[in-house]
C-alpha cells in the first residue's frame, strides 16, 4: 500500500479564495453609475455582494474539514515522509500510514475521503465552475464595454 501514501496528503489540504476585490470597493467608493452597462452593473454588484460570501464560506468549510477532522488524525495515525527528487520542486512529502491495517480495519479515512468527495462533487464543482462560467461573462461584458468608454 506505500502506492497510495501520496493520495492521502489531498485531505489536508483547501482551497482559499483568491479574488481580488480591491476594484470592486474603488467602483463602490464612486458609485455604481459609473457603469452605464445596467446589466453589467448588476451582474458585478451581485457577485461581489452575494456570491461572492458564498465562496468565502466554502472556502472556510473546507478549511475548517482539514484542520479539525483531518490533521488530529493524521498527527495521530501517519507519519509525514519528505523525499528529495531531481524535480523542480526538488521534492516531495506524503503521509504514510503507521499501520495500513489499523487505519483500514477502522474506516475512518475512507469515510473522511467519502466525505470530502462527496463534498466535491455535490457542492464545490457546481460552485466553482459556475464561478468561472460567471467571471467570463462579466469580463466579455467588460471588454464590449471598453471601447464605449470615454
């Protein structure tokens, strides 16, 4: 089973939200009829003001998982292996079970796996490829709009 110690590191880790949102407070700051696109306008102040919260928010679920389900086990029951390699990371680390029957015979981690793909698959996918499917519209939007600036 030393094949899949590399697998269990996915658990620890999340995803955080990195959009910038900087612009978005200046457009505030100088009111949005700045924006003569109302389509436009709308679309931006509904995903910086409403669903924008809902990807701040699984971020911090995700988080929260992986530190108070997934690292107390891990520190527990695996130990962190670190090997040099000639890649341009110069490296690698992965968990590798104390005792591969232990943690099988327990189920614990295939139910945290269970769990976070579940996760994945029903909640996160949707969330973040609507994201992106809604950030290109908005920049289409932005660049149709750019020539009608003055």
């Amino acid at each position: 089973m030393p094949e899949l110690a590399r697998n269990f590191q996915s658990l620890l880790g999340w995803r955080i939200v990195a959009i910038k949102t900087a612009p978005f407070e200046v457009l505030k700051g100088q009111g949005y009829n700045v924006i003569s696109n109302t389509i436009l306008r709308e679309k931006l102040i509904s995903f910086y003001e409403d669903f924008y919260s809902m990807l701040e928010y699984s971020s911090h679920v995700d988080r929260e998982f992986a530190v108070e389900k997934v690292q107390p086990y891990f520190f527990k029951n695996l130990i962190m292996r670190v090997a040099t390699s000639a890649d341009a990371d110069g490296g690698f680390q992965d968990w590798v079970p104390r005792d591969y029957d232990k943690i099988r015979a327990e189920g614990y981690i295939a139910n945290l796996c269970r769990f976070r793909a579940d996760i994945l698959r029903r909640f996160d996918l949707q969330l973040y490829e609507y994201t992106t499917a809604l950030m290109r519209e908005i920049l289409d939007m932005i660049e149709q709009e750019l020539p009608n600036a003055s």
